[in-house]
C-alpha cells in the first residue's frame, strides 16, 4: 500500500466517531438485530402471497391496502421498523429508529414502497428479491463473515480502484479484511469488524469514485426539456444539439476521460437536475469545446442533427454563451426522479451547484425491479377478474408473456429472461393438466367449447351423443399432480381467509353434525360446533400435526375425516390460454356462460351461480380455480370488435413495441453496433406509420413488435426485414389500415439499407 494512502487510513483511524465503534462492547446494530429477528419471525405465508400479488408503485397503495387488511398493517410497521436500521434515508427512521445517532447500515436511498415490496418477496423466497436487499438482511445476521456495504455497483468499484481486484461477491469481505490486515486495527467485538472498515472505505470514496460515467447540471426550466423529449417522440432517428456555458468542473481532468467514454461506449448520460432530483436524461453521443469544435463539426455534418451551428459561440441565450456542446441522441423525462443522493459524484465532488457541471462515477438507479413487474401486474388484474386478454401488435410478446403469466398464476418461480426454462416448465404444466391451450376462429362455436350432441359410429349404426368440449373439461377435469399434505394445508388456510366469514363449513363423517374451521393465531385449527357455530367461541383445537398423521384414536377424528378428504379433494389453479381470442365469435362460443365468467359469480364466490347446460341437462358452474388467459392482435380487422357485454367480464393488458427492449437485448450480447442498426430502423419504420396510418388506429395499435428487430447478427435482421416486416406492412396497405404509397418497393429498399450500411 503506498504511502499517502496508508497515513489516510492511519488518520482516520484516530477520528472519535471511528473510535467509538472500536470500542463499542456489543454488537454495534444489536438494536437492529432485534428489528430483524422480529421480521424473520413473521410466517403469515398467506396474507404475504397476497401482499406480493399488490401494485404497491407508491406508499399511498401500500396505506390503502393496509386499510383495506388489518392484518397487513402489522406486517408493514414491523418491515418499516427493519428500514429505520437499514437505511439511513428510510421514511420512517425517527418514529422506528432507537439510536441517539440515528445510525443504520446503510445510506441505501431506497424508495419506502420498493423497500416493502423487496422485503415481502424476501419472506417468500430470498431468491427473488436484489442481492442488495440479501446483502443487507445477510449481514446483520452473520456480521463477522459479511459487510454492511450492500450495494453490488459499490463493490464493484471499490474491488476495482481500491483494493485493486476483479469483484467476486464470495471473495469481496475476505478482499477487504486482506486490504486493512497490515493496521492490526484492535476492536473490541469481532462482530463489528466489517463495519469498521466499511466506514474507512467510505471516507475513501474520492479514491474508489475515480471513474468517469457522465455528467450532470442543475436546470429549473421546463419548456426546452419539453420541447426536446417531444423531438425524440417525433423524430427518433434525428440528433439535436444541446450546450452549457461553462466547462465541467475538474475539466483538465474529466473531458480526456469524457473522450475516453465516448470511445469505449459511443455515449454517455447527461442528467438535469431540479429541486434536488434528477428529472430528465440525455443520451450524448459526442461533445466538444471551443478547441475542438470546428474539427468535431466536419464529422456532425455528416449526421442528421437539428440545430447544427458553424462556430460553438453561435449557441448561446439572452445572458450566456456555450463553452461546450453535445450532440444529444436520446431526450428523456424520467418515469421516476433521482434523487442527489443517488449519485456518488467524481472523486467525491460536490454536488452541482445553480452554475456548474460535475462529473459522475455511478448512479443507484431506482429501478430493482425487471420486467417481472408488468407480469405481476397482469397476474393481480387475472386474480381480481378471473380473466385477462393480452391485446398489442404482432411482435410485442404476447406468446412469450403469456407462458410467462401461466406459470405465476400457477405459482412456479422461472427466471424471466430463460426463455428456455420457461417453455420448459410451460410444457411440463400441459402434460399435468394444469394449462390448456386452443385457438378461437371463426367456425369455432359453443358445441366445440362447452358441449354438444357429435355423431359416430358403434357398431355399424350412427349414434348421437353428448361430448364435453374443452372448457367443461377443464371446469370438470382434474390435475395430474399430487398435492403434499403441506400444499393442501396452505391453500386451505387461503380458503378459509378468502371467505366472507374467514370460516369453511363441514359436516361430521358418522352424524353430519355442521361445524365449522377457522385458522388461530398459531397457525393449526379452531372447530366451532353447536351454539358455537353462530356465536363463535374457541373451542376444539386440531393442530397441523394431528390433521396430517390423523390417528383413530384421537378425540377429534370426527372432525379430521371430513377435513382430510376435503384437503385431499383440493384443486391446484389451472390456466386455459386461448389465443386469438376476438377472431371467434366469443358471445356464440361461451354462450349463457358468459355471466359465470365474473368471479364473483362462479363457485365458491360472494354470488355463485349455477346454469343447466342445453345438452346434458346438468348443473354446471365455473371453478374458481380456472384462469383464462386470452391473447387479441389488434390490427387484426378479418372480425369484428369485441362487444361490452365481453369487454366488462375482461381485464385488457396492452402489451406495446418499446425501443428498450430492443436496446438491451443488443446490449446484453454485446452487439450495440448491430443495436444501433435495429435502433434505427425502429425508428425509420414508426415513423413511417404514424405518418401514414388511418385516423381511426393509434400508433402502439399498429407499430410492429420488437421481436422482429432483435437477431443475432445482420443477416437473420435483413430476414426478418425482408419476410416479416415487409409482409405485414404490405398487409396493412392491403387492410387498409395504411394508407398506400406509390414509391412503396423504394421504400423497403431504404429500410434494406439501413441493416447493411457500416457503422
């Protein structure tokens, strides 16, 4: 270690607040520890299911929700206590946290709302929540092998520039004790060891935070941001000039190193900042000063740039002239603001004042979250209506979201980007009987669907019987897969909660006395019998123990028999897919059905209600276990729209083309100069349609999905070009849905041209 560094450490080693923690007897979060303890301890599985199937975007829906549920409200104040020790920016620290100095583990910065929602995936599997929440929770449990810095971009970092090692979560607290083992540092509990030298390491942040990422300026003015995000909207593929009038600060230091980015990524990320968050980002594709602007201004003019001016002086307001300009590919307004605290700002610089530029090292990005979001989102919407239609053009994933949806509806964890596991695991649900796929079209009819009288051949003469069609099956039918005792215990605990009485009713298996079950707080069985059943008081208890092994000579086999064949009868969820769904005629196929199809209609609900099937005569109601999934292409016009009486027992999902996704996959390959390619052609095509579209279809109705821009290289791209996109577009002219141009074969050609030109 060399010298300079070595008396910093030296220094910081003597300042009190570091002392103090050396000398700190107990474990340093022992108060912490206790908040954690309680939070581990909460095991209401089924009140969290529901919690994780909630749109809990804000502290708002999560108070409603509380509202809502009692019970919740307990989970949330234990979970907002356990932030108060987490993270120092935590909403509720003062009300929770029980240190005169206020300290916590971390400065996370996280959202209150997103803190909750990583917590209750945390309870129901720790794999599902961000290794940063795990890294939290798994250090204030084993404080001697784990760190209190639980943000994986910082390790990173500090791996990198301080300790001068490639980053590897298993080897990064054994890096840094390594790091600091020269000092024979003497703390009095070994459980705070790791703490200690995580507040070193972040008194050494200018060291760590020495790599350049962007840039980023205060600025309180609405219109220009407004008019420049509007640009982009309009005019994707069309660059526009953005300036400051003064240099970076550190500018000696930081434009080579801007230079170097530019290089190494072909941009970088300028943000704006007002009232203390950072609400617009502009993607910059290249920069200059006043040295190097007439060189950079032969190269620009060959790019398509709004704005373009001869000398860098030119750009300039009532008060100001520009010191550098940047070339600005991409204007945006963030879904949610950053806060400053957010950003660890270049060699621990201060933040940007009302005047200057400051260079970055990272940003926390409020986003924890990947797309799994929107398939929560339409898994509630397809819980609280039974039904749901994914509606968007060709390409936009309905397929593979709607793979996706089945499986969480039927609660089976996949890895979302493993497209192959998830096919997998999809394939595996049809051969148990637990998704059903079928295609509606337009000879499709209710005989087909729900039943009908088919003709065949027994014995040399034709017979006429009732055949069941492939929803009656479902409603009727049973899955393949066995249940565990422990499956069947947790879906009638939910049951019994999801009923109006928070009770189930049974009768005895000898004398058919009525009682009725209801969960205790221990998590086993309360019987209600006799003048009980109105006016329930606790009386016979069944422990989950009992109901399982149920001896014959226990006291209450009475009740356990009806129960246990009840729990043995139990239905795991099931999916019917149909895709295409507004290409039958959905009013003639489902018939009188159509009313069952609300949920609270069906059985077991608030309101079920039975009908007599035309054919067979019987009784038949729709399970509350059996999920529809239906898919809609809608710039499909051969039918036509879906009427009210259908559209109001639907939840409707618009899956729309997004350039991001698009972006990331080449990103994610390594292929941003392919990308920039499919980037562009995005564009070039949308804006062709929103040019030329009829009046009557909004733009996301029309523009082609993502998948037929994303390939592994230019050939599979010119592909997909020439056999899919081509066809469709020429298929719109044809519906009518475009309207046609002469020049239409010059056109593709441009398109053609895009995929080939060099970069």
């Amino acid at each position: 270690m060399e010298n300079t560094l070595k008396n910093r450490i030296e220094g910081l080693l003597k300042e009190k607040k570091l002392v103090d923690i050396l000398e700190e007897k107990d474990f340093y979060f022992e108060k912490s520890k206790a908040a954690l303890d309680t939070f581990i301890e909460f095991n209401d599985l089924e009140l969290l299911a529901d919690m994780k199937n909630q749109n809990f975007s804000t502290m708002d829906a999560v108070n409603a929700y509380v509202k809502m549920n009692n019970k919740a409200g307990n989970f949330v104040e234990i979970t907002n206590r356990l932030v108060a020790y987490l993270d120092s920016k935590a909403k509720n620290k003062k009300d929770y946290n029980e240190y005169h100095d206020d300290r916590t583990i971390a400065q996370a910065g996280i959202r209150q709302h997103l803190w909750i929602r990583q917590l209750i995936l945390y309870k129901i599997n720790s794999s599902f929540c961000t290794q940063s929440i795990r890294n939290a929770i798994e250090y204030l449990q084993n404080p001697y092998e784990k760190i209190s810095i639980i943000s994986e971009v910082h390790k990173e970092a500090i791996s990198n520039c301080l300790l001068n090692k490639s980053y590897r979560l298993s080897s990064f607290v054994n890096d840094v004790r390594c790091f600091f083992s020269e000092f024979n540092i003497p703390i009095s509990n070994p459980a705070n060891t790791t703490y200690f030298f995580s507040r070193i390491i972040y008194n050494l942040r200018d060291i760590w935070c020495n790599k350049i990422n962007g840039l980023a300026a205060r600025d309180t003015s609405i219109d220009w941001k407004d008019d420049f995000v509007s640009h982009f909207i309009n005019n994707p593929d069309k660059k526009i000039i953005g300036w400051w009038h003064c240099l970076p600060t550190r500018a000696q230091d930081v434009i080579p190193k801007l230079e170097q980015k530019i290089k190494e990524d072909n941009h970088f990320y300028f943000y704006y900042i007002a009232s203390n968050k950072a609400t617009h980002r502009a993607k910059v594709k290249d920069f200059a000063t006043f040295d190097t602007y007439k060189e950079k201004l032969e190269i620009w003019k060959g790019w398509k740039i709004d704005g373009l001016k001869d000398n860098i002086e030119d750009y300039q307001d009532s008060s100001h002239f520009a010191k550098i300009a940047f070339v600005f590919e991409e204007f945006i307004q963030l879904d949610e603001p950053l806060e400053l605290e957010q950003f660890f700002w270049y060699k621990n610089s201060n933040p940007p004042g009302r005047m200057n530029v400051v260079a970055y090292s990272m940003v926390e990005s409020n986003k924890i979250y990947n797309n799994m979001d929107s398939i929560n989102n339409m898994k509630q919407l397809l819980h609280e209506n039974g039904q749901i239609i994914l509606q968007g053009a060709p390409g936009t994933g309905k397929t593979y979201n709607t793979a996706a949806l089945a499986l969480s509806t039927l609660g089976i964890s996949y890895d979302l980007s493993n497209h192959k596991e998830i096919m997998e695991k999809y394939n595996k649900c049809i051969e148990d009987n637990r998704i059903y796929f079928t295609s509606f079209h337009q000879s499709m009819d209710y005989e087909d669907f729900i039943e009908g009288i088919k003709s065949e051949v027994v014995g040399g003469r034709i017979s006429y019987t009732v055949k069941d069609g492939i929803f009656k099956e479902i409603c009727g039918g049973k899955t393949t897969k066995k249940l565990s005792f422990n499956e069947q215990y947790e879906v009638l605990k939910q049951l019994i909660s999801k009923n109006e009485e928070g009770a189930l009713s049974f009768e005895t298996s000898v004398d058919r006395e009525p009682f009725k079950i209801k969960i205790n707080t221990g998590g086993n069985l309360n019987v209600f019998t006799g003048k009980s059943l109105e006016a329930p008081k606790p009386g016979t208890s069944i422990t989950k123990e009992f109901l399982e092994k149920h001896p014959e000579d226990n006291p209450n086999i009475a009740y356990i028999k009806p129960i246990r064949e009840f729990m043995e009868n139990i239905e795991l969820p099931k999916v019917l897919i149909i895709d295409e769904i507004n290409r039958g005629n959905i009013s003639r196929i489902f018939g009188e059905l159509i009313s069952l199809l609300e949920y609270d209609k069906r059985k077991n609900g608030k309101h079920p209600l039975t009908a007599i099937l035309p054919y067979s005569k019987t009784k038949f109601t729709i399970p509350s276990n059996v999920y529809i999934i239906g898919t809609m292409n809608t710039t499909d016009r051969s039918t036509g729209r879906i009427d009210y009486a259908i559209r109001r027992r639907f939840a409707f999902y618009t899956l729309e083309s997004s350039v991001e996704v698009i972006t990331q996959h080449y990103d994610n390959n390594g292929k941003k100069h392919q990308g920039s390619k499919a980037v562009k052609l995005f564009g070039v095509i949308r804006d062709y349609i929103k040019e030329n579209r009829t009046d009557d279809l909004k733009l996301n109705e029309l523009m082609i999905g993502h998948s037929y821009f994303m390939a592994d290289n230019e050939e599979e791209l010119l592909r997909k070009m020439r056999y899919s996109i081509k066809p469709l577009i020429e298929e719109y002219i044809k519906d009518g849905l475009i309207n046609p141009i002469n020049d239409l074969e010059v056109l593709f050609e441009q398109w053609e041209n895009i995929v080939k030109e060099p970069v």
